[in-house]
C-alpha cells in the first residue's frame, strides 16, 4: 500500500507566496515539499542582492523545513564568488534553511558537480524534467538521467524527481499529457528507487482579463484531473502531486499594474475568481464584498479549514484592513495550500 502524496507548491518566490507558506500551521507544512523559484529581480541587478533577498524572505517563513531551491531563471554557469550561481545559493541558504538544489537535463557538468556537492550526505538534489524532455526515447532519457547522477555522485534514492509538463488546459492535454507521464514513469530505469517522484502541472490562466468585474469565474483545475488520471494507473509507489498553486507556470510578460481587489478560490475541481473594479471609489475596501461573497458562495469549504477561510469568513468582523494585491495572493495561496494537503490526506487525490 502506497503512502499519502506529498503536495509540491511550485512558487515563483514572491511575497505573497512567501508569506502564505509563513502562515502554515505546523500539520500542513510537514506534508508540504516546496518548489521555490528564484526571481531576478527588476530593481536589482546584482546576482547575489536577488538571490540573498530571497533566502532572507524563507529564513524567517519556511524555517527548517525542507525545501526544493530553483534558480534556472539565471545563468547558472556564471561565476558568483567563485561558485555556479546554484552553488552560491544553496550555500548561502544552507547556514539556515535545508535547501535541496534543482537541476535539470541541459545543465552544465559545473553546475551538477555544485549540486551533487551541495546534496552530499543524504540531503539530496532534485531533478526537475521539462515538457521537452519527455519527448524522447526512453532509452535517450534514462541515459542522460545516469549521466547526470554519475556527475553528481548520488544514487537515486537521493533524488526527488519532478515530472513537470507545465502549462495545460482542455480535456485534450488532459488525456495526452496522463498518457505521455505514464510511458515516462513506466519507462524509467530506477522509477521504484527514486527519493520520490512529483507529477506537476499548472492550469490557472495567466491572468483575470477574461473575468468581468463582479462576475464570477470558474477555471477547471485540470491540472489536479491530469494527476488523478495519472494516478489512476496501479503504481508501484506513491506519487506526489504538483501545481502551480494559483499562478500560471509563466510569468505574465508587460509593465505590472496594480490589480483591482481580488480573490483566487480553490474548490475541489475548479478555482473560483472574484474581483472588484479598479476605478471604483471604494478602492481597496472592495475586498471585503469579494471575501462575503465568496464566503456565501455554496462551495466555500468553511472557515474551519484554515487562517486564509476564517479571514475571507470574517471579512469586516475580523479587525482585517483590506490589505493589497500581496495580502490577496496570500491569501488565495495559503487557501489552496490548506485545502489540498486536506484533500490529499483525506481523499488520496488533490
């Protein structure tokens, strides 16, 4: 019998996302294995300013949990106090976090030897396969796969796999994308003796442009229908789950703008979206009439379930400003992280 799936938040290191992994309560975090990618920052140019910045943020949020460490949005061959930009950041955070390094096929040799350094000692790495690196023969993957391990050192029981196909939508990736993971994971040489395997997808649109003010919207979360369909499959281990929690895979390309009051709620098969009007008078305050509305809505899991449902349940009652566009992705975020640690530990299913 397979153990309880692990839920693996792929975040893109925000504030938000900071923070709502802070507010965790300490069941959830031990079944939570996050993804933090690393962002080059607009304002800063420095390397190591970006990169400090964040494992500052997780020092006082993610404590000493584990965590998966991603900083392929850099070069990672440039050279930063000697060391891989990975090298330098898992060393910089391992003097107070348990980061874990993530690679992926494509990676320099100079990059694997930094983290096959850096998971030396049963700490491990993280191999994170792309869409494009499933679109091979099995015998072309698993040969890089070994490659890669040899560079680094580790056996596979030191590695946490992370089958990501990003970004899906439709009944049709659905379907082909579950049957594409199952011929991967069916196909891989050391499948049973991985650390542990993660199928990730992120299915919530890049952004609420199609979302009329004060009309509600609803996403399928096919990226939770993918998992359950790979799932279905018998399965000679447990497979945990990944998303994108309530972002999309990419970031959204432009100037940012300040968005009108908002909330991204996760329901068992769909997100329900709600926002306000950016010109409205109320400003701000419009947040409160999204929390109420959505609190009465018939799928509202309950207050119960977490801080992110008692604060949307409370609204004005709660002694709560209205916060900002951080506090409202915070929200949303920490929301969803509740609510699928409780369906998987439950349900068996995200």
């Amino acid at each position: 019998m397979t153990a309880t799936p692990r839920y693996v938040p792929i975040l893109k290191g925000k504030r938000g996302e900071f923070d709502a992994l802070g507010n965790l309560t300490e069941p959830t975090r031990a079944s939570v294995y996050p993804l933090i990618e690393v962002l080059p920052s607009p304002e800063e140019q420095d390397v190591g300013a970006d990169i400090d910045k964040a494992i500052a943020a997780l020092r006082t949020r993610w404590f000493q949990e584990p965590f998966m460490l991603d900083l392929s949005s850099f070069d990672l061959d440039e050279r930063y106090e000697g060391r891989t930009i990975l090298g330098y950041a898992i060393g910089v955070a391992r003097g107070f976090l348990r980061p874990v390094a993530v690679v992926r096929l494509g990676d320099s040799d100079a990059v694997y030897a930094d983290a096959g350094q850096a998971g030396a000692n049963g700490i491990g790495v993280a191999i994170r396969l792309i869409s494009e690196d499933l679109d091979v023969e099995p015998e072309e993957l698993n040969e890089e796969l070994d490659r890669v391990l040899a560079i680094m050192e580790l056996d596979p029981a030191e590695i946490d796999l992370i089958v990501d196909v990003g970004a899906i939508s439709g009944g049709f990736a659905i379907t082909g994308g579950a049957r594409l993971i199952k011929g991967v994971l069916r196909d891989l040489s050391h499948f049973p003796d991985y650390r542990s395997v993660t199928v990730a997808a992120g299915a919530f649109p890049a952004d609420l442009s199609n979302v009329a003010a004060w009309t509600l919207g609803e996403h399928p979360r096919d990226d939770a229908a993918l998992y359950n369909r790979v799932r279905n499959r018998p399965m000679s281990r447990t497979i945990n789950f990944g998303d994108y929690a309530i972002a999309h895979p990419l970031l959204a390309a432009g100037v940012p703008f300040a968005p009108p009051p908002q909330l991204r709620y996760t329901v068992s098969d769909r997100w329900l979206s709600l926002k306000g009007k950016r010109n409205d008078p109320r400003g701000n305050s419009q947040f409160y009439d999204v929390c109420a509305t959505i609190a009465s809505h018939p799928a509202f899991v309950g207050a119960e379930l977490g801080e992110a449902d008692r604060r949307i349940a409370d609204g004005r009652g709660g002694g709560h400003g209205p916060g900002n566009a951080t506090t409202w992705r915070t929200i949303g975020t920490q929301h969803h992280v509740d609510l699928v640690v409780s369906r998987l530990t439950i349900l068996g299913e995200p």
